[in-house]
C-alpha cells in the first residue's frame, strides 16, 4: 500500500487523468461541463452584481484543463490566466485555446507560489473551482488567499466552490470512481490534528490485481474559508449554494 501524505504531482496526475473525467476538456464529460458552467457563471456573477467585459482580466487556480476558464472566455470575450501544476493538463488546455481562438493562457506552476508566478495585478475576477480545496490544508489556502488579494483591483471578488466535506450529506464513506477500470475509495478515519479524512483508493487492474493507496481528503466548511477570507483582509464575504455545491466570495 503507498501512503501519500500530500497531494503531490504523482497523486494528482493519477487523479484527473483516471477519474477526472468531468474536468477534462478533451472528454465528452468535460465539454458538457464547459456547457453547464457558462450558464452557472451567468448567473453567479449576475447575483454577486460582478459584470465582465472584453477588457476583464481573469485568474483561474487549480485550473485544469481550464473548463472554468473557456467557459468565462467563451462567455464574456474576457482575458483568462490559468495557474496549473501539472503540465500535461495544462498542454490540453492551450490546444483547445487555440483551436477556438480564446484569449486564455496557461502557467505551468503551482498556486499556492502565485507571486513568484504572476507579474501582473489588477485582475477583475479570481476563482478557485471545482472542489480543488480537498486537495490542500488550511495553512495553504490562507497563503493562497493572501497572494490573491494583492494581485486584484479594488472591489473585486474572489470565488471559490466546493462541498462542505467530511459527515456531511455531500460525503460519502464509499465512492465508486469509474473510468477505463473501476476505481473505489473508502473512508478510513479523520484526522482531527490535521484536518482531514483518511481514505483508501482501490484501483482494480486489468489483470485482475489491485493497488491500494491511502490520501488525505482536507475537509471544509463555509465557516473556515469565510474565517481565512476575513483573517486576510477581504471584505463582504458571502456563502450561498449553487446547485448543491456552496459558492463563498470575498471582495478586496
């Protein structure tokens, strides 16, 4: 059994291209997805009265294959920044950029380091989407929030969505995750010191055999990413729930 105690680039380049279907925009998944969220951002931003225009600059983190940003680009004619680690995700992301004459781009690095990134400010709308915040602790996001903050302009928000987690109606102790073979994942225990579940991926192989490796799910509520939000200096913070996800924004 491999223990992973981080989400490093190993686990995360076996996450979305096994089970990350859905955020993958070379998949059927992924286009379907890219169609839901222009109307979701529609309205989102029309609630948080955020209003994007040709001349909008926008920062995506975690971004993926960029889902979230074609589906703004696509929407607004808005410039789009993506942040994402793992490079082959972000080569799939400038092919359908450039198939599609969007104005977004891809940074191969990792959020959490932005400013050692991104030499630009002033950005309109920033977004973390997706669920992404399974993947780090606390003490990663309050960084990530605080180097947010200095790259926007003044009265701009910054989304993030996700599922409240652990013992929630959200989270389940058994998800089958399927893709070309099944995949299962368990909850094992929480970690109260930490912050986050314990959970067993079972990855069943064409030969019939089965790996096991055991990851840590950080888990959140709407009160811990409104705490880091404010700790960091963001104002009007709000929480709402868009089709079952909750959405938390937080103005500079």
């Amino acid at each position: 059994m491999r223990t992973v105690n981080k989400w490093d680039e190993k686990l995360l380049e076996f996450w979305y291209t096994r089970v990350g279907s859905p955020f993958d925009i070379t998949k059927d998944l992924g286009v379907l997805r890219l169609e839901l969220l222009k109307h979701r951002f529609q309205r989102i931003l029309n609630k948080l009265k955020v209003k994007l225009t040709q001349e909008s600059k926008v920062l995506s983190l975690f971004a993926g294959t960029g889902i979230d940003a074609f589906a703004l680009a696509e929407s607004y004619g808005c410039r789009v920044v993506c942040v994402e680690k793992l490079e082959k995700l972000a080569k799939k992301g400038e092919k359908y950029a450039r198939r599609n004459k969007l104005n977004v781009e891809f940074i191969v690095g990792d959020a959490r380091r932005l400013l050692d990134l991104i030499d630009e400010k002033d950005f309109n709308l920033a977004l973390l989407w997706g669920n992404s915040v399974p993947h780090i602790d606390i003490y990663e996001l309050d960084s990530t929030a605080s180097q947010v903050l200095d790259l926007l302009a003044d009265s701009a928000p910054f989304l993030i969505e996700y599922f409240e987690s652990t013992y929630s109606r959200e989270y389940r102790p058994v998800v089958a995750e399927f893709d070309k073979y099944p995949t299962v994942s368990i909850h094992l225990d929480f970690n109260p010191m930490k912050g986050f579940a314990e959970r067993l991926l079972l990855v069943f192989k064409e030969s019939g055999l089965c790996e096991y490796i055991k990851y840590p799910y950080y888990t959140w509520s709407p009160w811990i990413i409104e705490y880091v939000f404010r700790k960091n200096g963001y104002r009007d913070v709000v929480t709402f729930i868009d089709e079952g996800a909750y959405v938390t924004a937080a103005f500079r």
